[in-house]
C-alpha cells in the first residue's frame, strides 16, 4: 500500500472509528450520535482531544498533549445558524481562528487547531470532503459523492414527490444550505424512520407552515407540540415490520398529530389534547425523541392533513359523537404497551385523523 494513503475503519452500525494516514492516527470515541473524544498519534506522539457539547452544539475542545509530559490547551468554538465553526477563542477571548465559507460550505481547510467546519462536520485533509456519517460531501461541488441510500429498497430513499428538489440523490440539504442541516448524511432524514435529520435551524429564519404562507418558526411552541404528541402517543408501539401499524407509519401518524396540534394552536382551540408536561426522565426514551422529531417535521413541511383540528384514539370504544359521518385518515393498528389512562395495555389503537370541513 502507498505509504501516503488514508484507510478509514468503521464499526459495527456503520460509523466511523479510526482513520490511519501515513504515520498517523485517530480513534473516535462517540456516545449519543456525537464525537465526544479523539485519540491521535501526530509523529509518534499519543494526544487525546476532548469534546464540550450543550443542547447538541459543539462549545469547546480540550487538547492534552504529549502523556509523559501533559498539558491541557482548551478552545472555544464560535457557530452560526447552521453549526458551522466561524470562531475559535481561547481562555482569554483572544481570536485563534476565524473561517469564512462560500453558502454550500466551500472555503477553509482543516487546520492543527480544528478540523470540525462546515455545519459542525469533520473535513478531511487529505481529500477536503466532509464526514457527514452516511456519505461524503464535496463543499467545492455543493454535492454528496455518492447517491442517498435508505435501509429499506425505495425507488427515491427519503423523496418528497411534492418537492422536485428532493428526488436529486446528490443534492444537499434541497439546495437550501443556508438555511438548512443535514444531520447524518440522508437527505432530510435521519439514520433510521423517525429522525428528522435536516431541518430548518433555530434562527430567524421563516417556515412554511401550511396553507401557502410562511410563519416565524417558534421553536418553545414546537417542543410543546411534541410533548402532547409524546402524551398522546408515547405508549404505542408498532405492530408490523412494514406499511400500517409499523415504525415508519407510527412515525406519520405523529407528524400528522403534531399538525392537529398546531391547526388547534392558530384556530385558539383550548383542552382536548393531553398536557405539554413532560418529565426530564421521559426526555431521553426514543418515543419522546421520535414525538419531537415528529413536530419539527411537522412545523417544517406542508401540512399533511389538509388543516384538521381534530384526531382521537380508536381502540374498540364508541366513536366520539362528533366523528360520526365524518371522512378520516387511519394510521395504525399498534400496540398500547402503557397502562393506565382510557387505552387498556395491550389494546390494539389506531390513530384517526378527522378530515376539516371544507373536506367532507
């Protein structure tokens, strides 16, 4: 092998864990979807790098050199609206690096201070393309290197037919990279069926929010969507590998909760949802994570409903009243795996979307 080449190795789900370059290395420590450490020999040398991170943002890096004669160097990063690194600070706020970027991300190289860039992704050196754990992308050409890819065979993996910029395999984020992320290298999707991975970010940016207008993105509003979409939904479980009743429809029936939730919010509607309380336990289980995926995607795409207020459980009880002769949609059936409330454990439940009026 040329002495010159990188290998890359990855580990059993895919990710990226080592990266040998000529006389060099480096190993990823990784929990939660995020580098926290690096372990890397420059020249024969060990270093450990180590990863500050608050509410997913990457804060700062602690440096320890050389371990027979240690000394820790810490450096902050300074990001934009997409995650970008734009600052590096030291200690005392003194400006270590600054980096600029042409909109889809073309400009610095990574450096011996940092090589986490455009959005928050790793750049290599020896090509310039950014890791983004799915694919690779190209800043100088704005496109991934090889086409997106889903697990299960789809014609378009994670297609949008209403948007034409979505069945473009290479494309990054839709073509919008100043206002959008992709987190993991799919396009507009996550690693698996409820992750909504490109988004829309927290800035002041506007959204589409249904019926042809945009809206301000209301990012306290959307988090309280997804706490009553998790209440209402975080004891269901699917029931089948595929179509109804499995993980990809259980995840459509939240997002089509979540715009009921907020057609209730614009119309000023009060009660008949659950509550927005949820506790700090129940934030971290993969329910409650799929719920606020589920509202993001909701807040960040066209309605799918067509404008309801309205939605109920069907576990076997009487329909409600005002339900009767009304056109639905049904998502479903899963599995209540929770006890306690109205829906029995163990109950099969389907969630009905009540068409608006002007539908019926």
């Amino acid at each position: 092998m040329n002495s010159g080449a990188t290998t890359y190795t990855y580990d059993a789900a895919g990710n990226r864990a080592r990266k040998d370059s000529g006389g060099s290395w480096m190993e990823y420590v990784r929990f939660g979807g995020s580098i926290l450490a690096e372990n890397h020999a420059n020249s024969g040398n060990g270093q450990w790098t180590d990863y500050i991170f608050a509410g997913g943002t990457r804060l700062a890096e602690a440096t320890t050199g050389n371990p027979t004669s240690p000394s820790t160097t810490t450096t902050y990063y300074g990001g934009d609206q997409i995650g970008s690194a734009r600052i590096l600070t030291n200690g005392s706020g003194g400006t270590v690096e600054s980096y600029e970027y042409y909109p889809f991300g073309q400009g610095p190289a990574p450096d011996s201070t940092n090589h986490y860039l455009f959005s928050g992704k790793e750049r290599d050196s020896e090509s310039g393309n950014d890791y983004f754990g799915a694919r690779y992308y190209a800043a100088t050409s704005g496109r991934f290197l090889s086409p997106d890819w889903s697990a299960k065979a789809e014609p378009v993996p994670y297609s949008k037919l209403d948007d034409p910029q979505s069945l473009n395999l290479y494309a990054y984020v839709r073509n919008n990279p100043v206002g959008s992320i992709d987190a993991d290298g799919h396009n507009c999707q996550g690693s698996n069926a409820s992750t909504i991975a490109c988004k829309l970010d927290n800035g002041p940016h506007n959204v589409y929010h249904g019926e042809g207008q945009l809206q301000p993105k209301d990012s306290a509003q959307q988090q309280n969507t997804g706490n009553v979409v998790y209440n209402e939904t975080g004891g269901l479980r699917p029931k089948a590998k595929d179509g109804s009743g499995s993980s990809q429809n259980l995840h459509d029936s939240r997002v089509a909760v979540a715009d009921v939730i907020d057609n209730r919010n614009k119309a000023g509607a009060k009660g008949g949802v659950a509550s927005d309380a949820v506790s700090a336990k129940e934030r971290n289980n993969p329910q409650y994570k799929d719920s606020q995926a589920a509202a993001s995607e909701a807040a960040n795409s066209p309605d799918r409903t067509g404008g309801s207020t309205h939605f109920y459980l069907d576990y076997g009880q009487p329909k409600p009243s005002w339900a009767n002769g009304k056109a639905t949609t049904s998502y479903g059936p899963f599995v209540n795996a929770a006890g306690g409330g109205d829906v029995p454990k163990g109950a099969d439940v389907r969630i009905i979307i009540v068409h608006p009026e002007d539908q019926q």
